[in-house]
C-alpha cells in the first residue's frame, strides 16, 4: 500500500514506522484514542525491532518474524493505517500537512515525527562503492546475509555497539573480521576505559583484529565491489565486505524547513517533557530528538524510543504525563551481556565491582559523590537491583559500592 492510497487526512499521523513509531500507535489506542490513525514509514516492511538487526538476525538466531513489534493483523483490529515505503519529504505546520516523496499530501490533527535517522557515510573516496555496508534495517542485513557464504574478509569501520556486536556475528561465522577505530579505544564514547579494555581483551581472544588510533584514507575497489581499506598509516586491509558504523545522521530535514527548534548544530529535534516540538501539534520521539530540559544529546535506544512515544501518545490524548527519563542500553557479544543503566556523562569516579577475570562485573559511575550510571557485563543482579541507585543519584561510599558481599539492592534500601 502506498500513501496516494491512503486517507487525506488522520486524526494523527505518524511519520516514521520503527520502534518509536509503532510504539506510538499502540499506545494511542491503549489510552483510549479513539481518532484516525496513520503509520506510515520508509521500509518497505512491517514495524519491527532494529537492535536485533546487529545481533541475532545477523547470527540466523531469529527470524525476521520474530522481529515484529506486533503481527501483521494487529494493526488492521486496532484502526491502525499501517502505510509502508513512502518518505515524507515536507512539512507545512500552518496547513497541518505532510508532503511525501510520491507527490501525496495527508493531513494531520497531531504529527508524531519518528524518523530515527540514516547511517552516516564515510566520507573518504570509495565510501560509496558495492559493498560498503550499514546495518540499520533489513535490507543491509538481507544483502549481507546473502553473501556471507562468499565472504573472507570483513573490515569493521567504527567500534561502538553495532561495530563489535556485527563483528562478534561476523567472526562466530568464519569471517575474518578486523575492527578499524580513530580513537584510542573501542566504545570510548559510551564506556570508561576499563569495559573498553576489556571488550578489546574478548574481541581479540575470538580472533578479532582491533586497530586503534587510526583512520581511514579511502576504500578501494574494481569495477565490481569493493577489494580494501586503505589506513591513514598507509596500510591496505583486504576487504570483501566493509561495514560503516560510524552512528547517524537524524532524519529531520523536513521538520528543521518547517521551522522546529532544533540543536545548535541540528543534532536532533528539541522537545520538552511531553515530547512536543516548538511546532503547534507536532511532537517528536525516538533517535531523533533531544529534551531540551535533558543531557543535551540524542539517546538512540529502544527504551527511549518506547516511553518518548507513550509521553507523546498520553498528551495527544490529553495525559499530562511528563516525562521521567532514566535510560537503559544493553549490548550482546560473544556470551557477554552488557547492560547499561543510566547516562555516565560527566562522571568523575568510577568504581569497580568484580572481576573483569571472571568476565562477570559493574563498573559503577559517580558525579560528585552520586551514583549516575552502571555498566553490568554478565552481572544483571547488579543491573536490576542497580536503578534505584541511579534514580535516587544516591551518595554511596565507594568501598560499599565496591563491595561484591552487599547486594546493592541493600545498599539502595539503605540510602
């Protein structure tokens, strides 16, 4: 179905069919909206879950039906319009209207902006060339999938999560992986040194190559693909497939045209604590925005995507719910779960509780005295119990954090 068949008009309309998106639609219908709905995304698929993409899809652990948010007739019996691969193009907030790639024009009561945003591109020569690989939806993973029988070697451009998660896939199946970072060590804007070492340590002990502190000069290729990866050393890496994580670019130009406060440098949309925008009856959720009371940054997690598009379905509807954030990420590699919960931006201290030895630890983060944020790897005791640290930023002793005989939920009880 396209959009040129869709209504002229929805009570709301939401553009953007991911996590944010779908969860937006289910929520309306779950307090009580009883208006048009329509959903209408660029993938030419149902509403599924993309964090899995790098994970196990990739590892054929999963298949893509058991990605779905939600089967397929879900949304005929709940009115939902469920409208695939149009792109929204433009946005006319004083004619309440949104104009799409095919020419057609819908209307809105409330617009729900859940673009997520695109894989940001490598910017070197041969960045563009057949074989060179994101992983953000189906189709990067279904091209990949299909030619992993015929692949030898895979460079990994990028070390934060889908880097070494695709990596850690990659090698499991027979490929010979290396992992390209410019900076100094692998999930540096996301962990403290001590999970980045030993990340590095595991990736290196399944036979991952890791270079660190270098850059890329360009890509190089025949006529047909892709062949190498030419280092900023001046090394040449041999390549059959490469794969860009390097993040994303927010997918909001439309909303930026229309005239929505966004970030100094367009990082994502601004909204307040019941994700509206500075537009009259336009709200924004997902990857994409940024709380204009909050860090200051896009929080890319399918946590965020799920209670920013509950706050905006609760305040279409009238809820005045604000929003109350505590993040939460987690990451699997090899038989590693990591599990964040919290921000650590701008901590100062941190503690360590276990042993990386026995690749079962937290790594507790402190502002000024206060508990911020846990790193748990292979330690979800310390992740669940570990939140009402974190939400109550409560001042704890490091030696107590530290010490692996106090559960932390006593420790929680205690302040």
């Amino acid at each position: 179905m396209s959009a040129t068949n869709a209504a002229t008009r929805y009570d709301a309309l939401i553009i953007g069919a991911g996590h944010a998106g779908a969860q937006a639609a289910i929520s309306l219908r779950q307090v009580g909206f009883a208006g048009t709905i329509g959903l209408i995304g660029d993938e030419p698929v149902a509403p599924y879950e993309r964090p899995a993409l790098s994970k196990e899809y990739l590892a054929g652990d999963k298949s893509f039906d058991q990605l779905l948010i939600r089967p397929d007739e879900f949304w005929t019996e709940n009115s939902v319009e469920l409208v695939s691969g149009e792109r929204a193009v433009g946005v006319d907030p004083s004619a309440k209207t949104v104009t799409f790639e095919s020419g057609a024009i819908v209307g809105y009561g409330s617009l729900v902006w859940a673009t997520g945003g695109v894989p940001r591109r490598i910017p070197v020569p041969g960045g563009d060339l057949e074989g060179v690989l994101a992983i953000r939806s189906k189709a990067d993973c279904d091209r990949l999938i299909e030619a992993l029988p015929s692949i030898r070697n895979v460079v990994v451009i990028g070390g934060g999560f889908i880097g070494l998660e695709s990596a850690a896939v990659l090698r499991a199946r027979g490929a010979t992986v290396t992992v390209v970072e410019a900076l100094d060590r692998v999930l540096a804007r996301v962990t403290a040194e001590p999970v980045s070492r030993f990340f590095e340590n595991e990736h290196r002990a399944h036979g991952v190559e890791l270079l660190l502190g270098v850059g890329i000069d360009s890509i190089e290729g025949d006529d047909a693909s892709v062949t190498g990866v030419r280092l900023s050393d001046g090394r040449v890496l041999p390549a059959d497939r490469v794969i860009v994580g390097i993040g994303i670019v927010p997918a909001i130009e439309p909303l930026i045209a229309a005239g929505a406060e966004v970030t100094p440098h367009a990082t994502g949309v601004l909204i307040d604590e019941l994700c509206r925008t500075s537009l009259a009856d336009v709200y924004c959720v997902g990857d994409c925005s940024v709380l204009r009371n909050g860090p200051g940054m896009r929080i890319e997690s399918r946590q965020n995507a799920h209670e920013l598009a509950t706050t905006a379905a609760k305040a279409i509807t009238g809820i005045t719910d604000p929003l109350v954030l505590v993040p939460w990420f987690w990451s699997h590699q090899y038989d590693l779960r990591l599990q964040t919960i919290g921000l650590n931006v701008g901590y100062d201290q941190t503690v360590l509780r276990g042993t990386p030895e026995e690749r079962s630890f937290s790594l507790i983060y402190l502002k000024e005295g206060e508990v911020i944020a846990l790193d748990c790897i292979n330690a979800t005791k310390d992740y669940v119990q570990g939140r009402r640290l974190v939400e109550r930023r409560a001042r704890v002793e490091p030696n107590v954090l530290a010490d692996t005989d106090t559960a932390l939920k006593d420790i929680a009880a205690a302040h």
